[in-house]
C-alpha cells in the first residue's frame, strides 16, 4: 500500500476544523481566510491509483503539514481476509509542503518510507548550519513521479461545481460532498472489475 497526500480546493465558503471529532460542527465552519477570500481545503490520504481513503477538511489559511499527523491516524484499510485493519502504509509520496522533520520522524518511527523532496529554503537553512544542518534529504525521484495521480484527482473534485465553490454553510455538508465525491471515484473503479 502506498499513500499519497495534497490538499485542494479553494473554496469560497467553510469547511472542518475540528480535526479529532467529525461528527461535531466546528464553530469556524472549517472558513478560513487567505490571500483570495474565505476558502476551504480539503485533505485527502489517497492510495497509488489516487483513489482516496481519508478525507478531511480544514480552514483555507492553516498548513498542510499540521493535516498529516491528522490524516494518518486516521487510516485504516480493512483487509481482504480475517485480522486487523492496515494503518501503515508502506511509502508516502507527498510535495514539499509536507517536508518537515517532524513529518519525517512521524514515518522514521513507524517504518514508513518517505517519498518527500526538500525545499530550496530548507536546503540552504540546512547548508547554512554546516555539520549541524545534518545529512541531506534522499528519495526516489522515479517513485516521487507516481505522485502525480493526486493532482488529477483533485482535477476531478474540481469538476463538481459544489466542492469547487463551496456554497454549503456547514463543513459537514461540505466534507460529505467530498466523502460522496470519493465513493463515486471508488465505485467506477470497482464497477471495472469483473
């Protein structure tokens, strides 16, 4: 298993900030500010054919590394026979916005591959400090190409005029017009097989 991570949608109205308890409206409606307006992300854990397996949504100014920790508890891919449902996965491609090294002690300590390039301000930071800085981040550039199912995907949420303009004015509303973009993603690609 493989994982994945982005995030997407700017959205022009609300979406969830109450991380740990979905079932709960955040009193932000998961709205935040940024540079164009009030917006909306949505985070997405998705497997190699970039077919997602968590997702959350959060206020449009906050990180996406803050999500990661979020994103990864909450993974759990039950198997095809008896035993307990995955939560490690064995690699995780993600862009640079998720290169922290707190991110990478996160998947160091659970034995996680992280497929995660460094940034340039990172890189020179860490140059800066000499032998302190520590060793330079390595990853597999070949395997770091596969990333890219995420971008389509998030192409594809963005089709659906609801989750790329966000009229909803709960997060729940909204993150369950995510979660239903997602179960379509899942059931045309199981309706695929014989």
């Amino acid at each position: 298993m493989r994982i994945n991570t982005r995030r997407t949608s700017r959205a022009t109205q609300g979406a969830l900030s109450s991380y740990k308890n979905l079932r709960e409206e955040p009193p932000d409606h998961a709205i935040g500010r940024s540079r164009g307006g009030l917006s909306t992300k949505i985070h997405h854990l998705v497997d190699g054919r970039g077919l997602p397996l968590v997702v959350l949504v959060g206020p449009g100014q906050a990180g996406d590394a803050p999500m990661f920790p979020v994103l990864m508890d909450h993974l759990s891919v039950a198997r095809v026979g008896p035993g307990r449902p995955r939560t490690r996965p064995e690699r995780v491609r993600a862009d640079k916005a998720y290169s922290s090294r707190a991110i990478r002690t996160h998947l160091r300590d659970r034995g996680i591959v992280a497929v995660i390039p460094e940034p340039s301000d990172q890189q020179g930071n860490r140059k800066r400090r000499g032998s302190r800085g520590g060793r330079p981040v390595s990853y597999d550039i070949e395997d770091y190409k596969g990333r890219n199912v995420v971008e389509r995907g998030f192409n594809e949420d963005k089709q659906w005029r609801g989750l790329a303009t966000r009229y909803d004015k709960l997060a729940l509303t909204y993150r369950g017009g995510a979660v239903l973009r997602a179960i379509t993603l899942w059931l045309k690609r199981l309706g695929d097989t014989p």
